[in-house]
C-alpha cells in the first residue's frame, strides 16, 4: 500500500428501496392526469386489484415492495378522483364546451406573466386561477375549478398573488393533461372581491421592500436580484432573460433547490451561532422553509425543495441518517399524491432529475477530480454542473432541440456570485421592513454580485457554440449518447492523470481511449442534425415553407417576409393552426388561399386570422355550404375580401409570387357535388418563394392532377411539392415523375382511419427521388435555405395537444 495514499470513510451503500415507489407514483399521475373520463369505478376496481394482489402476497409472505408501490400507485389514483371530481362539479366541461359567458370570481393563483404581443395589439398577459363561481343568465353556479386566464395586460398587470377578484370573460375548454379545465378570456378589467390572506400580505410587503432595495441599481441589477432571492423576475431585462436561457442559466431566477439550501443553510447557522441545540436548529430551518416557501411563491421546484427539506429534517429529528435518493423519493410520492398534475410539468421533472443528480453524482466525480490534482472547491465547482446537466441534459431538449456548449462553464463562472447575492439579498428583504434605507445600502454588494452573472450570460449567449440536434426523443438519445461519450472522455483523462502519475507510461491506453472517444462524440455532433430531420431553434432563420402540424388536414406557410406569409389552407382547427402560425411568429398573412370547402381545410380559419392583419383570401370557385358562408362571415370579421380564384390569376406579396393554374370556372357550376368533385375544384397553385419552386395541388384526385399537368408550361420542375389529397392511393404518377420534386410535403393526422399517406404513393414518391416529409410523424416541417443549398428540418409535434390532433383523424 502506498504510504502517502489517505483512507476514506467506507462507502454508504445505494438505497432505492423508495426509487420504485416514486417511479410507479409518477407513471400512474402521469397516466391517470391525461385521462379526463377517470372516474371513481376505476380507482373502485384498483383497489379491488390491490386487494387481491396484497392479500395474494401476504399469503406467500414476501413482495413488501411490491405492496409499497401498489398503495402508492392507488394513494395518486384516489388523489386524481378526489381532486377532478371537486374541480369538474357544476357542469364545468359542458359549460366550457358550449363556451359561456358571464361574471366570474376566482382567487388568483399565479402573477400575470407577460405574453409576446403583436405588433399593433395590446399586449396581453396568462396567469393561473381557481374558479369559485359564474354568474350568468341570472344564475349562479358555485365552482372550485382551477383555470387559465388571458386578458389585457394594462388591466391586469397589478392583480396579486391569492387575492380575490370577479371579471367578465368568455369560457372555452383546455386540453387534457392540463392542471387548467377551463381557458377564460377576460373581456374586462378585474374587480377586487378580497384580499390576500395575511401571510400572502406579508409575503407581497417583503418581495415589495426588495425591489425598492434595489430601486437604484443599473437594470440587470434590478431585475436579477428579486430573481435569485424569490424568483420574482417581473424587471428582467428582456435580452438578458433570453442570453440567461441561452447559455442554460435560467434556473438560477426559478427559484429551486439550491436557493432553499442557501437560505435554510444561512438560517442553521445563525441558529447555531445563538447556541440553539439541534432541535431548535431543525425547527428553525423547519419555520424558514415554510416562510420561504410563501416567500417566493408555492412553484413546482420551490415544493419539491421545501418538502425533500421536510423529509430530511424529519429523519434527522427522528435520529436516523438522511440518505439522498430516499429523500429525494419520499419527496416525489409526497407531491405527487397532493398535487399530481406535477408529473407532466417540466420545470418539476427537472427539479427531481437536477437533484438525484447531485446526490449520486456531484461527490464522487468531484473526489475523482481532486484525485488527479484538481483544487478541491473548483473540483466541487465543476462536479455539481456538470453532473445536473449529465441527467438534465436529454429531457432540456425535448424544450428545444440544441445543446450550447457554454452551459456547464457559464454555470461555473457564476457559482461564486449566486450565494453571496441570494444570502445578501434575503437579508436586504428581510430589513426592508423596518429600514429601508439600510436595506438599500446592504443591497448594493448583492447587485454587484448579479452585475457579474449578467456579464456571462450576455458574453456567453454571444458565442457561436449552439449545436443543433434532432428534435424529440431522436435528439434526447443524441444528447444521452454524446454526454456518455464526453464523461467518459474525462474519466478516461483523469484516469491516465492518476496512472500516468504512479507509473511511467502505464497511463496511455486511457489517453488512447479519451481520444477515441472524444473523436466519437465530435462525429455525433456532426452527424446527428441529419437524423429524423435536423433540428434546432424554431423558427429556423431561413425558413420558406412549412407544414403545419394541424392533425388530418393541410395547413401550409409560405413566407413573404420577416413576419408576413401566404397561408394555403387553414387545416381542421383554430387552435392547431394559430398554433402554428405563432411558432413562426407570422403577424401579417398578406394572403389566404382556401384550395376547397372541406372542413379539414378549411375549419381553422378563424384562428388563423384572429389578432392578425390580413389581405385577401382566395378561394375555390366551387362554393359548398354551410363552409362557403362560415368563410365569407370570418374573412368580413377580419376586414379581408374574399376572391374566387381563377385559372391564369397570378399575384404576389414579398418574396413570394404565385399563378392559379386551376381550376376552370366551369368547376363551379356543379349543382349538389359529390366528395370527389370538391376535391377537383382545388385551387391548384405554382408558387415561387424567393426562387424556390413549389406546387401546390390541394385536394386533387387522379383526373384533377392529370388536368393539372396539361396546364404546366413545358419542361416545367419543381422543388418541393405539396403532395395531392393528403397523400392518397389517387395519384397521377406522370404529374410527379414531370415535375421531378426534390422535397414532397404530406400534410395528413397520425393514426388516420383513411388510410393516408397510401403506401403506393410513398413508392411512387421514393421513385422521384424527392424526400418525403409528412407532418404525421414529423410534426411541424420546414423547408429552409435556397434553392441553390435546399435543406429541411421537423420540429416533432406538440404532446400537449396530441388530443386536439385525434379528433380529426376520424370520419
């Protein structure tokens, strides 16, 4: 044995007796949240089972374990029962299906965050609230239903947290899965009906006293440092809120974990240092976790640091040794059961993850770090980044697909300025009650510390280190696989570091191995944007074309300018394709072109034209109702004509130019059409956007594309195609083996009962040579660049509103 070589304590062995029971909890809240028609003859008939399995397993005396999961699978069950059949009394989804107005008074349950407006529209702010009634048609319903809010900013920006209020607003239904039941667009300013209960006061006084504390530092100081201290971020500065969530800071002003061990870690101490005994010091830490939990708002993270901290304090009481991954575990299931709609909030899953992470992670790899000669506090510094963004990392991207490389050393570079900020600045909260000018002076050190945070962020945010990867769960495993190939690059390192150091030469292999390695993870980076679709930010910045993601149906965006497009078809909804349209940042639709009167394109016009400018909206000249008049009613409500497109029609807008190659007007005087011949009445168009080609054939069947080929102009090629009627089995194969596309567009709903896109046309399609993009399995899809460098991207589709697709892959 080596003389100089320290013994360490021996290890603690991994307990995950509570992992399971956590992971079985988060399933079932998971499935059981998503499912509204849960009712109490399914939690009746889980009991049942767990019964019979239980008394199955008692019999046989083992699988304690197993009954541990199943009671806390059948505790979240009857926690969703319980909790949507309070929020669901009154008729709630009738009322929000037939989209009701009236006087509603509810508590608030969030600050107002701001939306992006318009330009030319008010801005207009969300926040969360719990339903207590609605007063309409001279009836009063008594409500306990929680629900999201949009209103007018001006009028709503000052409603504070837990008051209560009554306004007038316009019901409508959220997704499944959603905490919210009801969506309710305010049409009126709010009424104060009660105020905040005294603890909320007080709270609201203290976040008060802070900003006022910094009322005068520079800027960043003065939106940062509320952040760090009680996450109130309302005077972040917008660009620096965008280079913070850049380079992977955001966390820092989400007030989580590490704020809570700060605060309570400051508060121990002082304790300590007025010789409190060890109970008095847990219940001291027990009281500061309340008060900051009301502090800084009862957020997802907030919870989960604030009840892991319970747990913890509990066994210490009870003189047991805390182990993390229990506590972690005991923390899930505890959050879980109260409020289970946590398991589908991002911020919550990484929470947990960042967590488990430090627990299991954070010590070893920083001991390792010190074994190969690193200082053991910037090991320490290294170690904790690094291992949140190891287990963070794949699910980050499933929020947008990229991955900049300055996230771990911006977190670093930061580290030694959050604690003294956070501590400093609780301080400066807690004096502002009875000093405000003190707390305005013991402020300053807080804001210089934030003045450095800024710094990063803005010189990181900078830098051209943005990798893009696939989106989805693709660009999860890229991530997955590239941060396993990276961490053992560097254990490989320090490995050769330690050999290398005890031997002459023994340490090579490892330095071989960290070179293969890494030369691995290099070729992942440059290979994984072409897999599944290459990703990154969305919008892509030089985007021409894209499918909207709108269930079975076309929605397709052709961009005229920064913020300005031709819309052909508006799909089956007017969520999905305002949806859409918004994801592209599309304000002005400088045209619309319905190609034909049925629902799937054209149901979501109102959505497409609602807060936006709009110019004309061309339509076939087969009209059918009752489409035809609903269209005609929502183009007058948007101050837009409406034209009936004809064959040799040509027009433009920005950097986009088209000719309607069809159909004849002889298409619409056709008395009581069949399906057929609607789909035939397509407004077929050939579109230039700048300089790439693209067809567009609507609905059209094999005789409408055969017409449509005698009408191109000879030796006529395209780029891209929008393939005919959702990719059906009635294709005219001459019409694409003439055009010669290098890129063919399905728009068409996943799981359809029409059999579309037909595997024929797939074939025929892959015999052209073009690649297939459809919106089923791609989600949104873009063409991007020029017609000299085409290239195409897929953003995936949007889980939340999975439910909305379906409807319309039916019939």
């Amino acid at each position: 044995m080596s003389a100089g070589r320290a013994v360490g304590p021996p290890p603690v062995a991994l307990d995950l007796r509570l992992a399971a029971l956590a992971g079985g909890a988060w399933g079932t809240a998971f499935w059981a949240t998503g499912s509204p028609h849960l009712g109490w003859r399914a939690v009746v008939a889980g009991a049942a089972a767990l019964l019979v399995t239980v008394t199955g397993l008692v019999l046989v005396r083992r699988g304690a374990r197993v009954v541990l999961v199943a009671c806390g699978c059948l505790l979240v069950l009857f926690s969703v029962a319980v909790q949507h059949s309070r929020s669901s009394s009154g008729g709630v989804a009738e009322l929000a299906e037939r989209r009701v107005s009236g006087t509603v008074t509810a508590t608030v349950g969030s600050d107002p965050r701001e939306l992006a407006s318009r330009e030319g529209r008010p801005p207009r702010v969300v926040l969360d609230v719990r339903l207590t009634g609605l007063t309409g048609r001279g009836t009063t319903t008594a409500l306990s239903t929680p629900a999201t809010v949009f209103a007018d900013a001006q009028a709503w920006r000052d409603v504070r947290f837990g008051e209560q209020i009554e306004f007038d607003g316009r019901w409508g239904p959220a997704d499944p899965g959603e905490r919210s039941l009801v969506l309710v667009s305010a049409s009126g300013p709010p009424v104060a009906a009660g105020a905040p209960g005294p603890a909320l006061r007080a709270a609201e006084h203290l976040r008060s006293g802070l900003r006022q504390a910094v009322s005068g530092q520079p800027a960043d100081a003065r939106g940062l440092l509320p952040g760090l201290v009680v996450g109130d971020t309302s005077a972040l500065p917008a660009d620096l809120e965008a280079a913070m969530r850049q380079v992977g800071l955001t966390h820092l002003t989400a007030v989580s974990g590490s704020n809570t061990t700060l605060v309570v870690g400051f508060l121990v101490l002082v304790a300590s240092w007025l010789g409190f005994g060890r109970r008095s010091r847990l219940l001291v830490a027990g009281v500061g976790l309340v008060g900051f939990v009301v502090l800084a708002r009862p957020e997802p993270s907030v919870l989960r640091a604030a009840v892991m901290g319970g747990v913890g304090m509990a066994g210490l009481a009870a003189g047991r040794p805390v182990r993390g991954i229990p506590v972690v575990a005991a923390a899930v299931v505890v959050l879980l059961v109260a409020d289970p709609w946590l398991a589908r909030e991002f911020g919550f899953v990484l929470s947990a993850l960042a967590t488990s992470a430090l627990v299991l992670f954070a010590r070893p790899w920083a001991d390792r770090l010190a074994e190969a000669g690193a200082p053991r506090p910037l090991a320490y510094a290294v170690a904790v980044p690094v291992a949140a963004q190891a287990v963070c990392g794949p699910v980050v991207v499933l929020l947008q697909p990229s991955v900049n490389l300055v996230s771990i050393p911006a977190n670093v570079l930061v580290a030694p300025a959050v604690a003294p900020a956070t501590v400093i600045g609780l301080g400066a909260t807690l004096l502002a009650t009875v000093w405000p000018a003190g707390a305005a002076v013991l402020a300053w050190p807080a804001g210089s510390c934030t003045w450095w945070i800024a710094v990063v962020a803005r010189a990181g945010a900078e830098l051209p280190t943005a990798l893009p990867v696939p989106s989805g769960a693709v660009g999860a495993a890229v991530v997955a696989v590239l941060t396993a190939l990276l961490l053992g690059a560097v254990a490989a390192v320090v490995r050769f570091r330690r050999q290398g150091g005890e031997r002459r030469g023994a340490g090579r292999p490892w330095l071989a191995a960290a070179a293969v390695l890494a030369l691995a993870g290099a070729l992942l980076v440059r290979c994984a944007p072409g897999w599944g679709g290459p990703s990154g930010p969305w919008p892509p910045p030089d985007w021409l074309v894209v499918g909207c993601d709108v269930g079975q149906g076309d929605a397709f965006v052709l961009r005229s300018g920064q913020r300005s497009a031709v819309l052909v078809d508006a799909g089956p909804d007017d969520v999905l394709v305002d949806g859409c349209l918004d994801r592209l940042d599309v304000e002005r639709l400088d045209a619309v072109v319905l190609t034909h009167f049925h629902a799937d394109h054209v149901g979501g016009l109102a959505g497409a034209l609602e807060g936006r400018e709009v110019g004309t909206v061309l339509v076939s000249p087969l009209a059918v109702d009752p489409a035809a008049g609903r269209v005609s009613g929502t183009a007058a409500q948007a101050g837009a004509d409406v034209t009936v497109a004809q064959a040799g029609q040509e027009g433009a807008a920005g950097r986009v130019s088209w000719t309607v190659l069809g159909p004849e007007p002889a298409a619409g005087r056709v008395r009581a059409p069949d399906s057929a011949q609607v789909n035939d009445a397509s407004v077929s168009l050939l579109a230039q956007v700048a300089g790439v080609r693209v067809l567009l054939t609507g609905d059209l069947e094999d005789g409408g594309q055969r017409r449509l080929l005698a009408r191109l102009p000879a030796g006529t090629t395209v780029d891209v195609v929008k393939v005919a009627h959702h990719g059906s089995a009635t294709q005219f194969e001459d019409l694409y083996a003439t055009v010669r596309p290098r890129v063919a567009l399905v728009g068409v709903g996943e799981g359809n009962d029409h059999g579309h896109p037909a595997p024929g046309t797939l074939d025929l399609l892959a015999g052209t040579g073009a690649r297939v993009l459809r919106t089923d399995t791609g989600g949104d899809v873009a063409v991007v660049g020029t017609a000299g460098e085409l290239r195409t991207l897929v953003r995936g589709s949007d889980a939340t509103q999975a439910d909305r697709r379906a409807r319309y892959s039916a019939g």
